[in-house]
C-alpha cells in the first residue's frame, strides 16, 4: 500500500514514517512548497504525481491561541486546503482519511463525546478543523475523519517533552487539573491510520466511512498526566518535579479550551477493529523511548 501524506515534518507523518516501514507501507509525505494548504493550486498536481491509493490529510495549522489573530490563514490551512485534498482524492477515486480534533466540542458533555454530538468550537482553531471535517465531507464521501486528541511522541513539540524539559529545570510545575481528555501516543495513532487505510482501500463498504473517534484509552486531566510521567521519569532515573493541580482560571489562555475533551472510541473499534493501548502503557513506552535515546 502507499500512501500521500500531506506535510513533511511533525508528530503524525514522523510516527507514520516508522510505523509505515514496520508494517511495510510506503509512506509519502509532501509539504510547502510541492503542496501547500494555504495554495490550493499546488494540490491537485501533487497528489497526482505521487500514485498513492489512499490519501492521509495530516498537514494542519495547529496554534490554538495564535489562531485567534490569525483566523484567515487558520481557516485557509484547516479548511479550503483539505477541501482542496479531499476533491483531488475524488478526481483521482482514492478514499481520504482526514485527521480532526476534540476541539470541534465545547466541553460541556458530562460524558465522553460521541461522532453524533453536538459540535460547537470555543475558539478559531477548533472552528476552522470544523470546516475542514466539513469541506472533506462535501468533496467526497470517500472519507474518514479521525477525531484525536491530546497527542504527544519523542518527535517535535508536545506537552509530554515539555514537562520532562521543565522538570529538569524545576523542582514544581503547575498544571491544570479541570480539563479531561485522552491522552493520545502519535505512534499508537499512525497504527490507528494504517489499518482505517488499509480498510479503506480494500473494502468499499460505506460503513467504514464517515465520522470517527480516535484517542488513547483512558482519561486524564493535564495534571494527571503530568504526574504519569514525572512517576515514569523517576523510576527510570530521569527528572521528576512535583505537579500542582491548579484550575484553568489560574492558567489564562488566549483560545478558550474544552473542559471535556474525552472521546468514545467505541464506533472505531466496531466497525474499524482499532483498539487504542492504555495512555498509560503509551507514555510509559515514550518516556522509556526519550530518557534512553
């Protein structure tokens, strides 16, 4: 199988690159400038060029709170450039597998959100993804959009390498302990994105598309995860640093943030076979991973 992955750096196509190589399928990535989201001209002749049989819809403008200033270039990246993807996939008879975020919720679910929940972005970011899981599903019903959350990796920038640079400049760190989700290894979603492929391109079936959920199992506040992984740390003798629950008033943010970011998986396992690892079992492979690189 191979597969055109928009963008070339960052957590997802990194983990797509290993995890493809050790399932033995070819990963493609392409980024600025052969296709640039923000140019949907570039698109098109890109996605053609490299043949694949199925298209991964990865490359996102992800600042949440420079979003809020920059809701035209949010809106152009998240939105018409997937739009863009997901009509050249349909040119070309390829299913699109679109990657989507919590943020297209506003938090207040007393529960874990479902695909058929109602969605309301508090900020630009999560309203631009929105858009975008909009515009993917006007090009083509050949899709699925995988809603993740949370995600962190050895690679790039992610709140998981962040509390271990801070606990190693830091005895305490405070960390906001009233907002839940799932915490989500890159790698453990790569899998998650090869076998959706995988099913996608053999099977036409239309039950395999449509809307999906896609996160680690399990939930946490931040503060209960940075408390994992300060435990982890100093098991394994890295740095560890007291974590302090504080609330999200006390950490003020440009972008509003859900209170509930947790997502039920359930409609992927049955209908995907996709079973997320534990977030626990995951940050303790990723923190093993980064103290004995």
């Amino acid at each position: 199988m191979r597969l055109l992955v928009t963008g070339s750096k960052g957590q997802l196509v990194t983990a797509l690159l290993e995890r493809g190589a050790a399932a033995g399928v070819e990963i493609i990535p392409v980024g600025r400038p052969q296709l640039d989201l923000a140019d949907p001209t570039t698109i098109a002749p890109a996605i053609a060029a490299a043949k694949p049989d199925a298209i991964i819809s990865a490359a996102a403008y992800t600042a949440v709170d420079k979003a809020q200033s920059e809701r035209e270039l949010a809106f152009a990246v998240n939105a018409i450039g997937p739009g863009a993807v997901a009509g050249a996939a349909a040119q070309l008879n390829l299913p699109v597998i679109h990657i989507s975020t919590d943020y297209v919720f506003n938090g207040a679910a007393p529960r874990p959100c479902r695909e058929t929940d109602l969605t309301a972005p508090l900020g630009i970011y999560g309203a631009s993804k929105l858009a975008g899981e909009h515009a993917v599903a006007a090009a083509t019903p050949n899709h699925a959009i995988l809603r993740t959350a949370w995600v962190y990796s050895p690679f790039g920038a992610n709140f998981l390498k962040t509390m271990l640079r801070l606990a190693a400049e830091r005895p305490e760190i405070n960390v906001v302990a009233d907002q839940l989700g799932n915490p989500t290894a890159a790698l453990d979603l790569a899998d998650a994105i090869l076998r959706v492929a995988g099913n996608l391109v053999a099977s036409p079936d239309e039950a395999l598309r449509g809307i999906f959920h896609c996160a680690g199992t399990g939930d946490a506040s931040w503060a209960d995860f940075a408390t994992e992984i300060m435990a982890i740390s100093e098991g394994l003798g890295g740095p560890a640093a007291t974590i302090h629950p504080i609330p999200t008033s006390a950490y003020p943010t440009p972008a509003p943030r859900p209170a509930n970011s947790r997502l039920d998986c359930s409609k992927l396992r049955a209908t995907h076979g996709v079973v997320m690892p534990p977030w626990q079992q995951s940050t303790q492979h990723t923190v093993e991973r980064l103290l004995h690189a």
